[in-house]
C-alpha cells in the first residue's frame, strides 16, 4: 500500500496529461494567447479552494482565501499555505483536480505548485501561488451553460527525495 501511495502522484499525473480527464486542468503557459485573451465580462464564475492531505503527510495545507471570482479570459491569482510542523525535513508532492470534470478542460495553470517536489524544513511554512485562467471558450461551450461554481482542489502526498518512479512500458 505505501508503494501504490508514491506511485499514484506519478501515474495520475500520466494519466491526466496523456487523456485530459480526470478535471485535470491544462496548461496555458502560452503568453501570445493570454495577452490577446477578451475577457466575457457578463460571465461571472465563482471559483473556490479545497487543500488535503494524504494520511502519509503530516503538513497543514489550506487554501490562503476561500473563494474568488473570475470572468473567462481574465488571469487570476490564489495562494496556498503548507506548514511542515514536525521536526525534520519533509518532501511533498501534490496532485489537482478541478470539479465539474467537465470545466477541467478551460481551467488553465499558468503557474503552480503542483506536480514538483517542495521540501520543508521543520516548522517551515510557505506561501504557494496557482496563476491561472478560465479559457474564454467556455462561454461558448453549451454545456457549461449552467456552471457558474468551479472547485480547485489539491491533495498533498509525502515524496522521498530522490526516488524516481519508471514510467509504464519504460525499462
């Protein structure tokens, strides 16, 4: 069971990059598009935080606010904080979902936290930045007609430094 609990953070994230489901969120790291993004200002979405941790991490992790509100096509900013309180160094790795699943795909990461070792030192505590944006074609998506609420939700694993974890049909 502790090997299937390190090797979930690598084999979702594979899973989510390589089919897009899962409410994973994409990646808009391309900045021509996001400066020429026309923000839908008669589409207001209220976008809300949730922080977990998995029972093999001792971090308090919460969300720094608990909720924003966006329109599609605008970037927006939120923190999260982790707290390592034990006395020695702990790595962590976190994975994201994005709730409805079907939102996940016009919910774009510009900068996170997620899927990338962070170490804390004990009783270290750290502020962690989500850039993103809600991609302007989901108002024109009929079947987010509906969806005026979207979750952005984190889950923290503990990660051993160092180890590294073969991808599926790799030697």
């Amino acid at each position: 069971m502790v090997g299937l609990s390190y090797a979930a953070v690598p084999l979702y994230r594979l899973y989510c990059q390589a089919t897009g489901l899962g409410g994973t969120a994409g990646t808009g790291s391309d900045a021509e598009r996001i400066e020429r993004m026309e923000p839908v200002r008669d589409r207001l979405i209220r976008v809300t935080f949730n922080a977990d941790t998995h029972a093999s991490i001792q971090w308090n992790f919460k969300p720094q606010q608990s909720e924003i509100y966006v329109v599609p096509g605008e970037t927006a900013l939120a923190f999260y904080k982790a707290k390592n309180p034990t006395d020695k160094p702990v790595i962590g790795i976190s994975t994201y979902n994005v709730v409805p699943f079907e939102a996940g795909q016009y919910f774009n990461k510009i900068q996170c936290f997620c899927f990338e070792e962070q170490r804390l030192n004990p009783q270290e505590e750290v502020d962690m930045p989500v850039f993103f944006y809600i991609d302007p074609e989901f108002a024109e998506d009929p079947k987010m007609a509906k969806v005026d609420l979207i979750t952005l939700s984190y889950t923290f694993f503990e990660a051993k430094e160092g180890q590294k974890l073969p991808l599926p049909g790799y030697q």
